[in-house]
C-alpha cells in the first residue's frame, strides 16, 4: 500500500535504523581513540567559568560511560557530575522525582544553574527536567537523543519497554512536550548513520535558542566520545549563561560537521 502523502511529514512512521548501521555501531571505539590522540585539539575550546553540568548516561548504560565527558569537561574548567544512579534501565516517569531531586541537589549545592548533557535517553531526561524546572537549567545538550517525531524508531524500543515497564508512548502528553520547544537554549547532537536511533527523532524545531547539529559518520555508542561532538559540547557549555549564538562550524572539526541548513531537515 503507497504511504499516506498527506499525513503529516512530523507524524508520519519512521523506522529504527537498519542491520547494517546496527552492526556498523562497533566503530565507536574507534572514535574514542581518536578522542585521545587529538586530545591536545580538543583542550583548545573555550574554557568553562565552573558551572555545574549533569550528565546523564543512555539506556542500559551507566556512569563510566559519560565519564570520559565529564573529565573532560572538569578539565576545561566545569564542576561536572555524574547521575549517580546505577545503570540506566528506563522509566522516564518512574525517574522524574529522583531526577529533579538530583538537579535540585546540585544547584543548591552550587548556587547556580546547572547544564544537563543528556545521550540517548539521557537526553529524553533532560529534556524533560528542563520543562519541570527552568528555573534550575541553564541549558540543554542532547546527543542522538529520541525524543521527536515517532520515538519508536529505534532499535532499542522493545527492551527499553520490557526492563522499564513503560510504553515509549505511554504518556502523550508527555511525549508531546519533551518534543516541544524547550524554556532554556538547547542543542540537539545526532548523526544520520546512528545505527540505534532514526536520526529524525533527534530533530528539534530550530529558533533563537534551539538548534540541530549533525555530526558526520558519528555512531550511536560513540557519540558521547566523538571528538567532534565533544568539541561541540564544550563550546555550547561556553556561552555566557542567558546568552546563545548559533554553533560556528570553522572550528578545528569543521569538516566533520553538517551546514547548518541540511542539519535542519
């Protein structure tokens, strides 16, 4: 039966990515090695000014694998922090109090807003922490996080509904607004050869404070380690806390960047 033309393109169904991009995702070691040897590279990005930042890891995994990230972004001058929470085995309504409790926590201890780095389901989190406290965020960064389009586009769904005991699409509501516009800057990292995720789930509605950036070839498991990425997290991080300018691609990885325009379609 032909596709349904005058459905939506937001609502139409996507389909997780396929077998050979799911078996490609082994290359993210790859990308953490590279992340060491341009380690030098990476450490020319703008300092931090001590802000707090909360990771928060993707499913199934847990702290150790956000802990390059945060090292790296305490040696740029950031007070980051783990979640502190185990393994990540999903719940995003069963995680809310515990999350905000952990946000709370941190800006009080710190005394300042604090900028949440979410990957994968991570990012869904911290997505959804923003909408519940703007008050306490300073800004959003997700990496090849799913929380748009048709969510169920991915090749995690199934286990992620078994260990959570929660449907990807329990809660409408919810999920409508975690895909919304955010009340702080926010920026969307993915990759269109995410072999976990379809990339549009990651796409956000660019504005002042939003935006979309595409990292070429960057896997799903290494996207967190991607020094690419990283580079883009750091600079993000920089940004004067109520202030936000469009991400500048002519950096050290400039070439491993999308423009701007295909980023956003």
């Amino acid at each position: 039966m032909p596709a349904d033309r005058s459905q939506p393109p937001e609502m139409s169904q996507l389909r997780p990515p396929g077998l050979g991009l799911l078996l490609a995702e082994m290359r993210g070691i790859f990308e953490f090695n590279a992340s060491l040897l341009l380690s030098p590279l990476l450490m020319r990005a703008p300092k931090g000014d001590g802000h707090p930042v909360l990771t928060l890891p993707g499913f199934l995994a847990s702290d150790l694998s956000m802990a390059p990230m945060r090292r790296y972004l305490k040696e740029l001058g950031y007070d980051a922090h783990a979640w502190n929470m185990g393994r990540n085995i999903g719940g995003i309504s069963r995680m809310r109090t515990a999350l905000r409790e952990r946000l709370a926590g941190i800006h009080e201890s710190s005394g300042r807003k604090v900028s949440l780095v979410g990957w994968s389901l991570g990012g869904v989190y911290a997505r959804d922490l923003a909408l519940q406290a703007p008050q306490l965020v300073r800004y959003v960064v997700t990496l090849g996080s799913p929380f748009a389009n048709d969510v169920r586009a991915t090749n995690a769904t199934r286990l992620y509904e078994a260990l959570s005991g929660e449907a990807v699409d329990h809660d409408p509501e919810l999920r409508e607004a975690i895909s919304g516009d955010l009340p702080v800057p926010t920026t969307s990292i993915y990759s269109r050869a995410d072999g976990v995720v379809n990339w549009r789930t990651c796409l956000l509605r660019p504005s002042d404070t939003a935006e979309n950036i595409e990292v070429y070839l960057a896997s799903h498991v290494g996207l967190g380690v991607n020094p690419a990425a990283l580079w883009a997290v750091a600079d993000r991080l920089a940004q004067p806390e109520g202030q936000f300018r469009q991400f500048d691609r002519s950096g050290p990885f400039a070439i491993a960047y999308a423009p701007p325009e295909q980023a956003q379609s």
